[in-house]
C-alpha cells in the first residue's frame, strides 16, 4: 500500500476513534481515554466536516489501478465513512442524544456511560489519571445531549417513550446503590498511592457525575418522556423525513442495495420455509407437529427454562468448550486470542438482550468476552443456550473478530465492526454447528430453528415498524405468533430494533448472502471445495462490505479450480 492510501486508511480510523472515544478505550486506544463524545452542535459539525474531506479523498483514489487488497481496504474506507455520516444525522442525534452505534446503549448518552465505562480496563497509571478526567467530563456530555434531546422536541425528533423509560430505569439503578458504583474501579497496581486516587474517584462521582445523572434523570422523565413518541409511534418513519433515513440506514446496515421490502418479504418467506423443521424436530422431541403447539411448549414448559443463575452461565462455558474441541476440523486455523464467558452486569441486565461479544482490546489488557444475560434464568430457555453460545463466541463472533485482529491489515481493517458481515457470519455458525456435531440433543436443535425465527422475524418488525409504521403492538404479536422467543426476550429485543433501526435485518441479510456463495463455490468446484479452505476465504480478509465479499469468494473458487 502507497504512503498517501495508508495515510488515507489511517486518518479514516483515527476519525472513527475520535467519534466514539469510549469504544477506542475500549478497543484498547488509549489516545482518547480521557475524552468522551462530542455531540454538542459545533462538535458533531466539526465531525461531519471531518468526514466530508475523507469522503472527498476516498473517492480520487483510482480504484481500477488497486491491488487486490487495496481495493477491499478501499471498499472498507467508503463503507466506514458513510455509516459515520449516517450516524451523525440529526434526526438520530436529537431523538437519542447520540449517534446510533450501539443496541446495548439503547442509544442514549447515560446508558453508553452506564455500560460501557465499568468495562474499562486500567493497566497503567496514564489510563487511571485519564479515568478521572474522563470522569470529570461527563456533566458536559450529559449536558449536550440533553440539549439535543431538547432541540429534537422543537423540531418533532423525539425519542420513543418506552426507551426513555428504560434509560431512566438504568440511571435509578446506578443512583441507588452508591456503596456499590460500577464506576468506582480500582487503580492499576503500580499506581502511586492508590487509596488517594481511590479516594479522589470517589469525590468525584459523588460531587459530579451523580448531581448530573440526577439533572439528566429529571429531564428525561419529564420534559423528554411527556414529548416521547407513545407505542404505536415507535418507527423511524414517524420522525420528519425518517422513512427516507431507514432506507438508507438499511443500505448501509447489510451492505445491500435491497429495500425493505424485499427484506419484509424474504422474512415472511424464511417464517413460512421453517414450518417443516418444527414438526420434524417437533415430532421427536415433544410428540406434537402442530407448530402453534410447538412454540407454545417451547414458551411455557418449565421443564425447558433454567432455575438458577449459575446454570445459565455454566450451559455458556460448556458449550464453548464443545465448540474450542470441534473447530480444528472446520477451519484451517484458530486466533491465539482468548475467549471468556461473563455475566451481564447488573446495571445493564434488565433492558439488555439475552446476550452479547464484546471484542478483545488490541493492547491485549482484555481478552474476547461472551456476556450473557443471567437474570431471571426461570425466563431464560435451556435450549437456546448452545445456540446462543456458538453465534457469540465461537466459531461466531469470537472466531470471526479474534481472527480479523491477528491478521497483518491496516489496524481500520482488523477492528471494524460490518454489521451485515459479523452478525452474517454469527448467524451463518448456528447452522454450521449441527454440521460439526455440536448440539447435544434434538431439543437444541430446536434452539436453532428458535434462533432462525427470531432472525427472520426480525425482517419482519424491523421494516414493519420503521417503514411502514407499525404500532409496537402489532410488532409483539408476530413475533409471539411466529416464533418460540420468551416474552422477555420479545420486549427487550424490539425495544432494540426501535433504538436502532435497521441493524437487526444485517443478521439474515448476511448470513443468506454467506450461505449461496458456499452454495455456488461447491457448484463449481465439487469434489475439490473444502469447507475450511472456505471459511479462510471468508474470514481470511477481515470484516468486509458483501458486496466485497462475493467478489472475494468467486476469486477464491476461480484461484481453487485452477
């Protein structure tokens, strides 16, 4: 790669960086510890500038004279860009108070604090001083994102009322509980009088940032809940000019020039297609192929729920150490990284989904992390624990991400995060894992169709809400009626969809694109394709756009039949 598309690549990561500074400490840059965003009016304008000029840049490349591997780099770069501009749209800004980045986050500037700062790790005393700044620093990114929340009720931009509701119940959490604050960590052990830093830390979350989550507390439940859009408003096409704005969140979402509609429909498509799997499987295990009655016994049978927190954690750890013991026959190779199984922290737990991956830190402070959700395990189905545990670790998301950071790329390429790509690849595993053996029993089997409805209805609520203004309700009732998914879990999934609109159609859209290019590389190669030659082709380049990765596929099968 030349000097100036390196530097090209290299500015292009330090922007994004620069954007979410709390997932660069989280990534391991240590650069923006003592920062956090910047979603005050001249800050995000700056930000948009900044990503104009990158834009123009990326597109006087002459693309036809790039290598191989420039031109995915540059298809990455193009991809990075846009997705950063999409987010800093005003209509997201004011109706969440920050850039749509994260389904965790639910979206808002108090909840991405709450969850993502306890996970930061300290490894020498700079990271600790700069803890403290960024500490210091919140009242004023509370305080900026209550005046976009404040600009959006004058121009009709206003969030949804039941995740205001969510953030409000996250900040009490936090506020009740000061003996035990998430965010008052422990110092690196060099650190120099640890117990006055300690208590330094203490002050300051007790003189600033609580008085603030209190301020921000009173003006969500107030001025910001009474303005919220009620449930049967809950789309992106209720805000002004938001029907255009999904569209172009679900182009850049699965990497696809596909509208909603054809989403919508290939959902409906893929729901119907799943009728004969339940009543095979249904048929052995619980002697019914009646499919209502199916889904019914899979909702209610307590005798297929978890009793005990513990065991929902320890069904995650057994279910990854199958999957460590099988992959060597499936892949060519495995990261060196380390994946680990954790528990959903308590302040994010109750409006957090059943579970999630949170990437290894490039300085090596943190390994790759399976978080899942413990809570209520009389809620949580035993069935859909091996298939839940393959999508996120491994050979999901670990497998996937652990791979991408050990590759020799550009650092952009090794951490970039390609929605349709990753949750393809995640959701295109839990198919994989019954082709290696991995599930123990039919009634986990089941868990995998349970995982392909919940995706497939996923097309279905996501575009029914945000384009053609479904009420929430209705939203509930297809996927009650159309999948297996306990009521809990149907709650905080669709809260998520509404907090971030289009990002659940990138599961299928991936892994449908995954699955015809296996498909057509063993038409054309026979006897000679190789299932872990195909992964390496796959996950052999990083996170790319689709549309990059068929090309990459097809080259692979046109190099193989040589």
């Amino acid at each position: 790669m030349t000097q100036p598309r390196q530097k090209l690549v290299d500015d292009v990561y330090d922007a994004v960086m620069a954007l979410s500074p709390l997932e660069a400490s989280l990534l391991g840059d240590h650069r923006f510890d003592a920062v956090l965003p910047d979603v005050s009016p001249a800050g995000v304008e700056r930000s948009r500038q900044a990503l104009a000029v990158l834009r123009r840049r990326a597109a006087q490349v002459d693309v036809g004279a790039l290598s191989t591997g420039d031109r995915v780099t540059h298809d990455v770069v193009t991809h990075v860009v846009a997705q950063a501009a999409h987010a800093l749209d005003d209509r997201y800004l004011q109706s969440a108070a920050g850039p749509v980045t994260s389904g965790a986050a639910i979206g808002s500037a108090a909840s991405a604090l709450l969850a993502g700062m306890p996970k930061l790790v300290l490894r020498e005393p700079a990271n600790a001083d700069d803890y403290l700044e960024r500490c210091r620093r919140i009242p004023d990114w509370l305080r900026a994102a209550e005046d976009q929340l404040l600009a959006g009720l004058r121009s009709g931009c206003v969030p949804a009322v039941r995740l205001v509701a969510a953030t409000v119940r996250q900040i009490d959490r936090y506020l009740e509980d000061a003996d035990d604050d998430p965010l008052l960590v422990d110092p690196p052990p060099q650190y120099p009088d640890p117990g006055r830093w300690r208590a330094l830390l203490d002050e300051v979350l007790t003189a600033v940032v609580r008085p603030a989550l209190r301020r921000h507390r009173t003006i969500l439940a107030g001025q910001v809940a009474l303005a919220a859009r009620p449930d049967d408003q809950v789309g992106l096409c209720r805000l002004p000019g938001g029907a255009q704005l999904y569209r172009d969140a679900v182009a850049l979402h699965t990497t696809t020039d596909a509208s909603p509609e054809h989403y919508h429909q290939l959902g409906l498509d893929l729901i119907a297609a799943l009728a004969d799997e339940y009543r095979e499987l249904g048929g052995r295990t619980l002697g019914t192929t009646d499919v209502a009655e199916i889904f019914a016994r899979l909702r209610e049978d307590p005798a297929l729920r978890f009793t005990t927190s513990r065991q929902v954690l320890d069904a995650a750890v057994i279910a990854l150490d199958r999957a460590q013991d099988a992959v060597d026959e499936w892949f060519e190779a495995r990261p060196s990284i380390a994946c680990e199984v954790r528990e959903v922290p308590p302040i994010e737990a109750p409006e957090s989904t059943i579970a999630y991956y949170q990437p290894p830190a490039l300085d090596g402070s943190r390994p790759g992390i399976y978080y899942v959700n413990t809570t209520e395990p009389h809620l949580r189905p035993r069935f859909e624990a091996e298939a839940l545990a393959f999508h996120e670790s491994v050979p999901g998301h670990h497998t996937q991400i652990a791979t991408a950071m050990e590759l020799d790329l550009p650092t952009l390429r090794r951490v970039v995060y390609l929605t349709a790509y990753a949750e393809g690849w995640g959701l295109y595993v839990e198919r994989l894992a019954d082709e290696m053996g991995l599930y123990t029993d039919d009634v986990s089997r089941l868990g995998m169709l349970s995982f392909d409805s919940w995706r497939a209805c996923r097309l279905v609520v996501d575009t029914g809400m945000h384009a053609f203004g479904w009420p929430r309700s209705r939203a509930v009732e297809f996927m009650r009626a159309n999948s297996p998914q306990a009521e809990r879990n149907i709650d905080n999934e669709l809260d998520r969809y509404i907090g971030w609109p289009g990002q659940a159609l990138s599961y299928m859209a991936g892994r449908t694109h995954i699955v015809a290019l296996r498909e057509r590389a063993l038409r054309s190669l026979g006897a000679r394709f190789d299932v872990a030659a195909f992964h390496t082709a796959v996950l052999g380049h990083a996170a790319v756009p689709l549309r990059t990765l068929e090309r990459l596929v097809d080259d692979w099968v046109t190099a193989r039949a040589r």
